[in-house]
C-alpha cells in the first residue's frame, strides 16, 4: 500500500512555478450565462490583478461564441472557447476531458467553478482526473501574494466554523463557489481581449452517458436571489398564519417572503423561501429579519444584505450582532404597527 500511495503522491507533484493566470468556468444553459459565472468574473478580475496575471475564462458549447464577447466585457483578459456539437448540452465526460486537456496543455495557477449542480460534478471529476485539491462551495476567496496562495473559505463542521483552506503543492488551485455570495463584475462595453475558439476532437462514443430529454423544473414561486427587499420569519412566529402577516408588510415594501429553515422543516412554508447555508443566499437592500434568532447557518446566506434590521423578543440574539437596527419586542406588536405606519405614508 505504500508504494501505491508514494507512487500516487509523486503523480502529483509539478513545479507549481510553471502554472500561471486565473481561470473562470463560464457556465451556460441553453445559450445564457450563469449568473455565478459572472460573479466569479468579478472576483477572478480582483484575483487575477492582485497576482499581477491574467483572467482566462473557459467556455464550452455549440453555436454560443457570441456569449465569449459578453465574458470579455464583463472582465475576462481572454475566452477560450471550445466548440463541438458534442459539448451542446453538459456532460461529465465531455466537459470533464475537454478541460482537464486545456488544463494540463496551459497550466493555470486558480480554477474557479460555480457552486451550480453542473460545477459541483465538474470540480471534483477535473480535479482527480488531473491530480489536484478542491476546495468546494467556497463563500470567500482571498490570496495570500507572497506564497501565491488563494485563501479558500468556507463553512465546515454543518456550519460552526468558517475554515480557511490552502493548496499549498498541487496546482491548479481549484474552487467551487456558492452562487450569490460574490458580487456580480460591472459590464464595460468598451472593454476588449482575445477570443480563442478551440474545437476538440470529441465523437459521439466518447460521451458514455446520453441526455435523452431535459425536464424543466418547477419554477419556485418567489425569486429570492433578485429581490431588494425580504421580510423573513422564524420559528418566532409561533405558527404558519404568522407568514401571512410577514406576506402583508413584503406586499407592502414591494418585497418578498423569506424564511428560516427552523419554518420550513415545521412545515410553515415552502423551501424555496429558505435563506441561509442550505437555502438561498441573498443580499438585498433591506432585509428584516422577524424572530429569527441568528444561527451561523441563517447568517451564512443573509449577512451581506446592505441593511439588516432584526425583530426579537429576546434582546441577546445572535440576530442582534449583526442586525443595523434592532427592535426588542414581540413580533406581533411589532409588525402590525409597522404595516399600519406605512399606511399612513
Ligand atoms: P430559533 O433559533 O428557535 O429562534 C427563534 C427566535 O425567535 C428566538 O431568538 C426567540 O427569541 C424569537 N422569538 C420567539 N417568539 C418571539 C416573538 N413572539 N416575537 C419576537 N421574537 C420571538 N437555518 C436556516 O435558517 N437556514 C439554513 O439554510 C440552515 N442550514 C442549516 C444547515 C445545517 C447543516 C445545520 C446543522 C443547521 C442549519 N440551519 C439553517 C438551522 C439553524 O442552525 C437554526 O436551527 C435555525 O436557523 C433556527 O431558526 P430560527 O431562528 O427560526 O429559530
């Protein structure tokens, strides 16, 4: 066995110093950008300036140049695009050899991939095929300029702790990273780079697996991510008829209904509206957080909202901590006053 593992460990050794630029996996679907693709945009052009590098994004598909054009100006220095009626739609094997190829060929030092359904089963295929780490569903990326290190962060141990992880041998350093925790990168019209179209040598038999038919899912009824305004409930509100009055200030403000997973797990209300680690990860305007008491895990996908305020009874909640302005009362003394004040406006 230790001969397999010290032939397995020196299979992994490279020269880390010939691995140079960022990458950022552009994802689409049927022709449209994900919009975690843009916010890894953003955070690669940050990433890629403070290395003093490149920012390279990687895109693949069939008939979508015109999206490498969008990649460019939304801050990418280049695209390579790789092009085969075989790369169309998304599958493991064909994504996976395609890139693991451009990867061993160019040798980049980062590797960024949204945290989507297809980047959770792209990172880790690349990342054992080509004999590097993954950190996955990253909620903050920072380097550290003096080793090139990116500093990967995120939740561990269900959500207690934020660990910090490095890849100090291996390259590239690969992430996955949640949708919605980055902020999206500016679009500038007037910026330009180099589109690169590839097109790889892939048959059909190369592709084991087969789509045979796309089933869209149920649309959820509330878009979370875009709203500018969420009024969210807890288990605070004692029972599912305190949502209605959550439903009657959100209509109000022009805002939409979220929820802790405390509710959703009682059967209050419906996941989609779940915020938090295993929910939605939002950052509107204005969140008000209504008897949610402030576990790490609601934090984890509510704290970059511009303005917090908290309503709870108990004048020690973690909510408090973070919250801009504070209400210590009962919810239900509370809201009621507050729809009726906005009444009068
Ligand atoms: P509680 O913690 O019970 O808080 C209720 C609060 O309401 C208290 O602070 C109380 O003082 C206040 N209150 C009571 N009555 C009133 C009143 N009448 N008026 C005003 N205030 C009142 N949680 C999430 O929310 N999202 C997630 O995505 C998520 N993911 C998780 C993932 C893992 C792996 C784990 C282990 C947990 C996760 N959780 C998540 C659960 C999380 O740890 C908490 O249990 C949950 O957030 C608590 O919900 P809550 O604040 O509604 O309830």
């Amino acid at each position: 066995v230790g001969a397999i593992e010290k032939e397995e460990e020196n299979k992994r050794k490279v020269n880390i110093e010939e691995y140079e630029g960022v990458w950022v996996f552009a994802e689409q679907r049927e022709g449209n950008l994900m919009n975690v693709s843009i916010e890894l945009l953003g955070e690669g052009r940050k990433i890629a300036d403070k290395l003093n590098t490149e920012l390279t994004a990687i895109l693949l598909g069939n008939n979508v140049k015109n999206l490498a054009d969008r990649l460019i100006k939304y801050g990418a220095d280049k695209v390579i695009y790789a092009e085969s009626p075989q790369l169309d739609v998304y599958t493991t094997d064909g994504y996976t050899r395609v890139i693991c190829d451009l990867i061993n060929e160019r040798k980049p030092e980062i590797m960024l991939i949204g945290a989507t359904n297809i980047g959770r089963d792209l990172g880790p295929r690349i990342s054992a095929r080509i004999h590097t780490g993954l950190t996955a569903d990253c909620t903050r990326l920072d380097v550290d300029l003096e080793n090139r290190r990116l500093m990967q962060t995120r939740p561990a141990f269900g959500g207690n702790l934020m660990a910090t992880i490095i890849c100090p041998n291996h390259r590239p350093q690969m992430s996955t990273v949640r949708p919605g925790v980055m902020e999206k990168a500016k679009y500038n019209e007037t910026r330009e780079g180099v589109v690169e179209v590839i097109n790889p040598d892939l048959k059909e038999e190369d592709i084991t697996a087969k789509v045979i038919d796309y089933v869209k899912e149920k649309r959820s009824q509330v878009k979370l991510e875009d709203a500018s305004i969420i009024v969210s409930g807890g288990r605070g509100l004692g029972n599912p008829e305190g949502f209605k009055l959550l439903k009657e200030l959100a209509d109000k403000l022009g805002g939409v209904v979220g929820a802790s997973r405390a509710t959703v797990d009682a059967g209050w209300i419906d996941q989609s509206h779940q915020v938090g680690q295993t929910g939605k990860t939002v950052r509107p305007n204005l969140y008000i957080a209504c008897g949610i008491s402030g576990a790490i895990q609601h934090l984890a996908g509510m704290q970059e909202s511009k303005c917090i305020v908290a309503i709870n009874k108990d004048k020690d909640a973690p909510i408090f901590k973070i919250a801009d302005y504070g209400i210590v009362g009962d919810v239900y003394e509370i809201l009621p006053e507050l729809i009726k004040g906005l009444e009068n406006i």
